[in-house]
C-alpha cells in the first residue's frame, strides 16, 4: 500500500508537470495511445488489497461503471491467465498467484521471504536438515524458498515447485483454518476428486494436527521421507504461508520428530509471523 500511494504521488507529479510552463502534461500527450480494456483490468486488480480479499462481478461492474458482461469478461480473461481465481464456494474472485508471477525474479525480496530466510537458514543449521518455505495457490503449494542442509546431497525443491495440498505436510498447515466445506470447494474447485467422506476425514486429520500445532508425516507419501510442518501467520492472524523441516527420516532431528524438532519448528514460524507483524504468539 505505500508503494502504491508513492506510484500514484508520482504520477500525480508528472501530470502537473508544466502547469503554466509552457510544457505539456505526459498524460495528456499519451491519452490517445491508452488501451482502454487493458486499463480497465488493471483497475480490477487494483480493487483488492488487504482489507478487501474478494471482489464480485456486479462490484466490478457499478464501480468501474462499466456493463456486467464487459466486467466479466475482463475476470475471465484475467483468470485465464492466473491473475484472478475463483473464491472456493462462490462465483465471486480473488487475486491468484499469476500476480505474483508478475514479479517473480523479485520473490527474494518479498516481506515473507526477506524475514524468513535468515530464520530458516538458522533452523537448517540446527537440525541439519533441508527446510521449505511455501504459500498456497487454491489447492497447490507453491514454494518460495528451499535450503537444503549444508552437510549432505539431498534433495531440493526448486522455487516455483507446485504440490498438492493434501499430499504435502505444508499444504496440511496452509488449510489449518479450513472448515470441511471449505477443503472440498478447493478440491473441486482445483479437479481434484475428493468425495464428501473423503473430506471429511482429510479435515478430522487437519483438525487433529491444527490441535496440536505442527503436522507431521513420517514416510507417508515419499519412502524414507520425515516432515514437520507448521503455519506462518500475518498481522490479522491470516495463515499466509507455512514452513516445515524434511529430509531423511533417519537424521538425528528426527528422533524426537514430535518433539524438540516439533518445537524448532514451531519457534521459527513464530518468528516469522512475528516479523509479519503477528502478536499474540507464545
């Protein structure tokens, strides 16, 4: 938001550039090279911001002031390209990760990424283990931030990396607050098949694992492999990203999984939420 309001007093700016100097503003000099459709979507992203997380079409239309149909087609075409994604049980849209592909080279500089690295270098270190950092995009987890341990070859997720939600110990913590409704809107929403039972079970595992702060997998999906897991929380106590500790499931760190290395775990994230602007955390 300060970003923005300092775009916009330098547009400002520029557009009182010259105001009885003989000089043209550049706004004025560019109007006939606007693309009005192009601008009437970039209004629409500019419609959301902390506060307001998911925007209707009839909302698009009466504050644009332009016709349903033209604000529908303008979502549409921005969802198609990953900029906009349905809201889980409603027609209505919010923002999706295409924005932040906008500037993806810039991910290292990004609040969560920027505070978290130094932490999660710290946690790699002490467990001697690879950690993740990773948002939720619908039902993927995409990762934003992989350090493997200095002292092994071991695997490595690449930044960008997708996963399944339900399939990832990461994507178990990012829907920590996701009521069983909620968990099956996003599956269907994503194509993934998941009956109502099957939901209902994944959102008793989660509860479970929400109960107790962390969730952990010990070979579960991958042979061999160990996971803990735990969410990162914003100022307003949004899950805006989670972390979690996997590597081998014979390293040392593993040994008491549930309950030094749970707690690691659980100090960085908070840590992390802290940076965030979270309060509140124990």
């Amino acid at each position: 938001m300060v970003q923005r309001s300092v775009w916009r007093g330098a547009f400002d700016a520029l557009r009182r550039t010259g105001s009885g100097s003989g000089v043209e503003p550049m706004v004025d000099t560019q109007e006939r090279y606007i693309v009005p459709a192009l601008r009437r979507g970039l209004a629409i992203l500019r419609m959301f911001d902390r506060a307001r997380r998911v925007v209707t079409v009839p909302e698009m239309s009466r504050e644009l002031g332009i016709p349903r149909g033209t604000a529908f087609r303008l979502a549409v075409t921005l969802e198609a390209e990953g900029f906009l994604q349905r809201a889980a049980n409603s027609n209505a849209f919010q923002l999706g990760v295409g924005v932040l592909g906008l500037g993806f080279d810039y991910l290292g500089s990004l609040d969560v990424v920027e505070i978290a690295r130094p932490i999660l270098e710290a946690l790699r270190d002490e467990t001697d283990a690879s950690v993740h950092l990773a948002i939720g995009d619908g039902w993927d987890v995409v990762y934003l931030l992989s350090l493997s341990s200095r002292h092994r070859i071991s695997g490595n997720l690449a930044v960008g990396t997708r996963m399944q939600a339900h399939e990832n110990s990461i994507g178990h913590a990012l829907l920590f607050d996701c009521s069983a409704q909620e968990l099956f809107g996003l599956a269907r929403a994503a194509g993934v098949t998941l009956d109502g039972d099957e939901a209902e079970r994944l959102h008793k595992t989660i509860a479970a694992e929400a109960a107790r702060g962390f969730v952990f997998f010990r070979g579960l999906y991958v042979p061999g492999i160990a996971s803990v897991a735990t969410p990162v929380r914003d100022r307003a106590g949004r899950i805006v990203a989670g972390i979690n500790v996997s590597d081998y499931e014979t390293l040392p760190a593993f040994q008491d999984a549930e309950g030094a290395l749970a707690e690691a775990v659980g100090r960085s994230a908070r840590r992390i939420s802290q940076g965030l602007g979270a309060s509140g955390l124990a």
